[in-house]
C-alpha cells in the first residue's frame, strides 16, 4: 500500500485533496498546524500536527515516512503581491522540504502556480520559461528551481503543479466564488465585479484533486516533471459567473466593472493541459473537465 502524507491538508485544496485520496487504496497521513481526529472512518488516514516554520527534526519520522509527499501548504495566500513570500515562505519551504529529501523521501508533488508564468498571454505551456511578475510566483519559481538543483545531489522524484483558477465548497472568503455565493444567499440585488471580459483557465477544486491525485500515484516514468493543472479551455470571468448564477436559480444583477481588473494578471492567459491529459489517460482516469 502507497504511504502518502499531504502538507497543507486542512487548508481549501488539502480538503479536496484528503476526499480524492480517500477513494483510492493509498494510506494517508495529513500534516496540519493543530491537533485532528487520529483517522478516518475506515481508518486509512491519521493526522499529525506541527508548523512547518518550526518543523522537527523528525518530521519525516511524524509523517509516517510516507512513499509520497503531496506538499500543498503555503501561507500569506490571498496576497500575492506580500514580500511575505520571498523573504519568510520561500526559506521555510525549502528548509522544509530539503529536510524530508534528506532524510529519505523519494517522490514529492509540490503544488506551484500559473503566476510564474507571469504576464505572458494566451495558453501557457510547460516548456516555456517562466516570468514570474509578483512576489508569490518568484517565490514559487525559486522554489521550483532549487529543488532541481537539489536533484543533482539528491535522489528523488519531482512533480511541480501549476495550478490554475480553482473554486468550490470551502475557498476563503475573498474568492470570487465565496463573494458571489455570499452575495446571493444574502438576497443581494446587485453583484459589483470587475468587467467580467478576463479569459482564466477555471477548474473545480473537486477535479483538480482528483488530478493531483492521479499526479501523486503514477508511476515515476509516466508523470513529467513539471504539469499545469487546468482545463485546457479559455473561459472568461463573466460567462462562469453567470453559470453560478444559473446553478444557484438566482436573478441577482452582475455590476460589470463596478471593480478594476487586477494589475498582477494578464487580460488572457490558460494553460496548456495536454501534459495531464496524457498522464490521466495512461492512468485509465478520464481527464479533468474544464
């Protein structure tokens, strides 16, 4: 049986992540700041507590010495634009994972992001070269890239996420997604949003952890390096809006450009999902809807 702990785990993505594992055979163990239940109903899945910025020494040890690490926690989310990233989170990470390398791990899924691709437009693929523009997306770069560095020197398997536009059940309440959601279980009349014309690459929380997961359990030849986790499909913020809309039976008014666009993004940009695709059909899993 496949030992596989999750950093991260009680966060947004870590939840989905922990749902999607628990469908699967593997054993889980899930790394959360404070104190859980020991396990799951079916006793496949424990929960260990510590702080990665103080991490033990024995930390690989506490993680039940798993086959894989799905590394998925990151603090100072949502501002991407926070010194925070570079100066606090990327030594902490990095001290942290090279700690689990060290001491014996093999594969390690680290869930990076579409920002480190910068303000490059239209569809984003993985051989291309990345531009970070924001602190949060140099931050992941560099963590991406000291990790390969440390292949060189260090046996183990890499598999680098770039995650794209996520929503669903649990996303902080600063997200789009919990806004609009908010905004109509208020009875709101009006929702203020940005032009609403921005062309994202948008997936589901639920399959982009069905897709991690499938990322975490391939075998090593199969699973590239480096895989942008997304739909494939350009969608623009106002049509997803309005399917919630939709879904939610609601005749709640969008105030297109009530709000400015964000100056961290470009106008259009989505990934290229040919990677994954491949990797989800050679598993027998179908690929992640848009």
């Amino acid at each position: 049986m496949t030992r596989v702990a999750v950093t991260g785990a009680s966060g947004f993505l870590g939840r989905h992540v922990l749902a999607a594992l628990a469908a699967t055979s593997a054993d889980v163990v899930a790394l959360a700041r404070k104190p859980r239940p020991d396990q799951d109903a079916a006793g496949r899945r424990r929960w260990t507590a510590f702080d990665l910025a103080a991490a033990p020494a024995d930390a690989f040890d506490r993680l039940g010495r798993p086959d894989v690490v799905v590394h998925l926690a990151w603090d100072g989310l949502p501002n991407y634009l926070a010194r925070r990233h570079v100066d606090v989170e990327l030594p902490t990470q990095l001290g942290f994972l090279r700690g689990l390398v060290a001491a014996g791990l093999r594969t390690l899924v680290v869930s990076g992001t579409c920002f480190e691709y910068g303000m490059q437009s239209g569809c984003l693929r993985e051989d291309m070269t990345p531009l970070p523009s924001n602190p949060y997306g140099s931050a992941k770069d560099a963590l991406r890239r000291e990790l390969e560095a440390l292949q060189k020197t260090q046996s183990f398997d890499l598999r680098w996420l770039r995650l794209f536009y996520l929503y669903g059940e649990g996303q902080p309440p600063t997200s789009l997604y919990s806004q609009f959601k908010s905004a109509v279980a208020r009875g709101d009349k009006r929702f203020d949003m940005s032009p609403g014309d921005q062309l994202r690459d948008f997936m589901t929380a639920e399959d982009a952890a069905a897709a991690i997961v499938d990322v975490a359990l391939a075998p090593a030849p199969a699973a590239p390096q480096i895989l942008n986790i997304c739909s494939g499909k350009p969608t623009s913020v106002r049509s997803l809006v309005e399917r919630w809309r939709a879904e939610m039976a609601s005749g709640i008014e969008l105030n297109l450009g009530a709000l400015a666009y964000p100056t961290y993004e470009p106008l259009e940009f989505w990934g290229d999902n040919s990677r994954l695709a491949a990797l989800t059909r050679a598993s027998g899993n179908r690929p992640a809807r848009p």
